[in-house]
C-alpha cells in the first residue's frame, strides 16, 4: 500500500524518489530490485521507506499506475489527433509503447515486466481483454469514436471491436520484449492485423 506519508512529501522529494526507484526496477526485474539499493541513493534509512510503502512491490505497482495513466492519456490525445480514428489510435498508442526513444528508463522497465516478472504484474499494465476492461475501453474511447465508417450498430459490437483490436495491441506488446523483434519488423507486423480487422480478408461477392 502506498502511504499517505508519501503523498506529504513535496513535489520535488516524491519526483525524485520515484526516478531512482524507475532506475533501479530498468536496471534489474522486481525479484532482484532492493530497498537498499533505493534508499542508498535516495539518501534515506532503509526504516524510512516503509513510512512510505508496505514493501517494494508497492512502488513497483506506482510506477506502473502512472504507466497505465500515461497510455490513457495517450490513447486520449490520438484520439483528438485522429479525429476519432481508432485504428490509427490503437497504431500511435501501439508504437508509443514499444518507442525506445521515447524514454529509455521505461522501456527497460517494460523490459523487464515482460522477461522476468510475474504475470500478476504483467496483466496489471497489459490486462488480458475482459468485460470490465472492454466496458472502460468504450468509456475511454466511446465519446470520441468516429462511427460513421464502422459497421457498427451496438455497443456490443464496439465491445467486440476493441476486444480484438486490444488482444492485439497485448500480443504485440508482449512478443515485442519477449522475442526481441526489431521495432520497424513488429510495427508491419501490427498494422498488418490493423488492416485485417478493419478490412477483413473476404473479397466482396460479385
């Protein structure tokens, strides 16, 4: 559990706490990641920490709570940008993902999630599709979805659409971190199975 004790702490002091707590989790998966490698640099006792957290996994599931944030954000502003396009959307939010270049300390983090934790961590930041992830999907991206070149004509239907397209995003993810896939090889690879949902394989009947 995350203490109110942390939420007391400036700005400036949780900020930088977190960042050597991202260094350290980039560095080595959670099973090896130490209280005492974060407190040492933190410049805090060891005895200190546990004013702020019950134990290490609980800053490990912060940092991805604010990963989670991040990509809802993401998923909001594409949305804007893409006037509504959830194929489009699912493709930027897809590469922010996997974008080395967009923060080193992050990716090294999802780096590990996916080589060396346990799949209680992994389904936190990438749930498996269920009917309340579904149900949030359509919460999230409902409002902004530009319906009128979709075949869709319920909200279960929606459902189904972004189930698939977030089984997709999921198995990308993962293959991604674990198979060591070259960026440019996974993102064809993507939007190839974008285009499948989304055109379907049928030829049109004459």
């Amino acid at each position: 559990m995350v203490k109110q004790t942390f939420y007391n702490l400036s700005e400036e002091n949780r900020t930088e706490l977190i960042k050597i707590a991202k260094k350290e989790f980039a560095t080595r998966p959670i099973h090896e990641a130490t209280v005492a490698n974060i407190v040492q640099q933190y410049g805090i006792a060891r005895s200190s920490f546990y004013n702020y957290f019950d134990n290490i996994e609980d800053l490990f599931y912060y940092i991805l709570q604010e990963f989670k944030d991040k990509m809802k954000n993401k998923i909001n502003e594409s949305m804007d940008k893409n006037k509504g396009d959830i194929f489009k959307t699912f493709i930027d939010t897809f590469e922010y993902i996997i974008d080395s270049d967009n923060n080193e300390i992050d990716r090294g983090i999802m780096r590990n999630l996916f080589l060396n934790s346990n799949s209680n961590a992994q389904n936190f930041v990438m749930p498996k599709p269920d009917k309340n992830e579904i149900e949030q999907g359509i919460k999230l991206i409902g409002e902004k979805l530009d319906r009128s070149n979709l075949k869709i004509n319920s909200d279960m239907e929606l459902m189904l659409l972004i189930e698939m397209l977030t089984d997709n995003l999921f198995q990308n993810v993962v293959h991604f971190f674990m198979m060591d896939i070259p960026k440019k090889i996974i993102i064809e690879k993507f939007k190839k199975k974008i285009d499948i949902i989304k055109y379907g394989v049928c030829k049109e009947e004459k």
